[in-house]
C-alpha cells in the first residue's frame, strides 16, 4: 500500500485523516508532514501520521503505567520496564506526573517540561523533539514538572488529546514509549489512556484495595467504549512481592478486573537505592533489573497476542 504514487490533494488527504480541511492543515504544518508545502502528500506519509485508522498501526507501541493509588510502584516500574526495554529497543520514558519523580532522578535543575509542548487554553507550544533528553542509549525522557498540574479542567474537546498529539510527530522513533501516570483520575489521565495503546497496573501487594481497582477498570472501561477503542489492558503487574501466603487469593480479587501477570516484581532495598542514588537500576543491582527484563519479555509477548 505505501509503495503507491497517487498523491493526495489538502482535501483528500483531510478526509484520509478523517478531519476537517481546517483541522487538518493547522496539524499537517503544525507536524511538518511531507507536503505541506506543496500540498501534495504521499499515501506512505499520510498513513505513518494518520493511518486512516487513527495511528492503530504504528510499529510503535504507547504503554500508559497507571493506578490512580500513589506507592504503588507506578514510577519504580515505569522507569525500569524502559531500562530493560532500552537494552534491545529504542525506548521513551513520558513524565507524566506532575510530581515528576522519574524527572527528578535524572534532571537536578528546571528544564522545559512536556507542559510547554500542550498548547493548553493557548498557550504558546514547542515540539516535543525540543525537550527530549538522553538518559542513556536507546533510553530517552520527556521531563514533566509541576505545572503539569494545571492542566485539570478539559476546555474544549480537544484537551482531551494533547499528549496524543504532541507525541504524534515521534511517535515513528521510538518502539515503545512509556508513559508514567500521577495517581489520580482526571484530566492528566485521561489524556495519558487516550494515547495509549496498552495499560500496565502495578499493584502493592502488601496494601492494596479492590475497590480503588474497580474505580480504576470503570475508567478504563469508560475510555475504551467513548474515546480510545484500540485501548487495550494488558494487565496487573504485582510490586514489592515478597513471597506473600496469601497471594493465590490476592490474585484472584485481581482477576475479576484485570488479567494478572505472571512476572511478580520483588520487594529489594536496591530499589529504593538507586533512585536515592540517581542512577540507572543496571549500575546498582544487575540481578534485579533482571526481574524487569522477565517483565519486559511478558510485555512483549502479551503485547504480541493482543496485536495478533
Ligand atoms: N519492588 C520494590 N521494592 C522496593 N521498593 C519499591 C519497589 N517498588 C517501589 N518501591 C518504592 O516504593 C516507593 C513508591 O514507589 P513508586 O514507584 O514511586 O510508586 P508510584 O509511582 O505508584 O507512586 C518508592 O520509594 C520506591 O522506591
Ligand atoms: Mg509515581
């Protein structure tokens, strides 16, 4: 299909985005997409920012970490699901806390945050491209920072999309991007499902509850039937395990939400440590990055399934 000459004119090409001619000029100057000077666009170039089925097929994969509870390992799993990823594929870790944990441990000053690449209520964007910084190879970070906060009251429909779009142009670069979400439900998480294509929960299994779960699939629910139908739960992953009695039954109010994985991620003070110590999980304690390659190897396969 890409392999084809036709060439699109503005208003095939906006009807091939399935946008209104408006609409889809201010996004193909705004992307840059090959022909927006001409107004002559390639079916391959349309389909790798649009893919008349709303960016299903990109080789890219957008994995939102979310559970609106805090402490659950949400940014602990974010951060060394990417490092493990990172060591086989091009990796982006989106801060999407305005708490910006995963951004502290690696940015000691202010930098431009993703909140600068939103155009919230009008304000002045810049690209995405512009604030991306390298933690290591094939492992890249879009810093959040408090004002991330701001962003609470949906003005127009639109405010529901802004992440998804301000990834759009590099969305293509990376193979899997990973989003950390804040701990609440909202506009900020919203935002975060409508990007996604797949959902990751982490739950502490020393403390958790089955009801903040439910409020949590409700969400999911609501998301996948109203805005993102190609959203897809890929599961529940157990943090902090320490090799629980009662984890059989723990599993099992899990289940009647969310497919549980088999990967358990273990309770180590190597944790901690080397968020303490600002460092990358690899430089402080091998074998326990080895429990989130095992993650990473169970992401890979159920994101497989569900794209099979
Ligand atoms: N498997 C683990 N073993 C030990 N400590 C952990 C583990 N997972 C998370 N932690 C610690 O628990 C705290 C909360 O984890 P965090 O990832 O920040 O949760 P969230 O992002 O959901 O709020 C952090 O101090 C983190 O270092
Ligand atoms: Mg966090």
């Amino acid at each position: 299909m890409s392999g084809s000459n036709k060439e699109y004119s503005w208003e095939e090409a906006a009807s091939f985005a399935k946008l209104s001619l408006e609409k889809f000029k201010e996004k193909a100057e705004g992307l840059k997409i090959p022909g927006w000077k001409t107004g002559k666009f390639k079916l391959g170039n349309l389909e790798k920012y649009f893919n008349g089925s709303d960016g299903e097929d990109f080789d890219s994969h957008i994995i939102a970490i979310s559970n609106q509870k805090g402490g659950e390992g949400k940014t602990t799993i974010s951060l060394y699901l990417a490092e493990a990823l990172s060591q086989d594929h091009k990796v982006l870790l989106v801060d999407w806390d305005p708490q910006a944990n995963a951004t502290q441990l690696f940015l000691k000053e202010d930098a431009p945050s993703v909140m600068e690449c939103l155009g919230y209520r009008g304000r002045k964007k810049i690209s995405i491209k512009n604030i991306i910084y390298n933690i290591s190879t094939n492992f890249d970070l879009v810093p959040s920072a408090l004002e991330l906060a701001n962003l609470t009251t949906p003005y127009e429909r639109d405010d529901f999309e802004l992440l998804k779009e301000a990834l759009l142009p590099i969305r293509s670069e990376y193979e899997y991007i990973i989003i950390d979400c804040p701990p609440s439900l909202g506009l900020i998480l919203e935002n975060a499902l409508l990007s996604a294509d797949f959902i990751l929960v982490p739950i502490q299994t020393r403390a958790f509850s089955l009801q903040g779960i439910k409020d949590l699939h409700e969400t999911i629910t609501k998301i996948q039937k109203k805005a993102n139908p190609r959203l897809k739960l890929l599961g529940a992953i157990l943090n902090q395990y320490e090799g629980q009695k009662a984890l059989s039954g723990l599993a099992e109010g899990i289940k009647k939400y969310f497919p549980v994985f088999e990967t358990v991620i273990y309770r180590r003070e190597s944790i901690p440590q080397a968020q303490a110590k600002m460092s990358l999980l690899s430089k402080i304690d091998n074998a326990t990055l080895k429990n989130f390659k095992e993650l990473a190897s169970e992401v890979k396969g159920r994101i497989h399934v569900e794209k099979n």
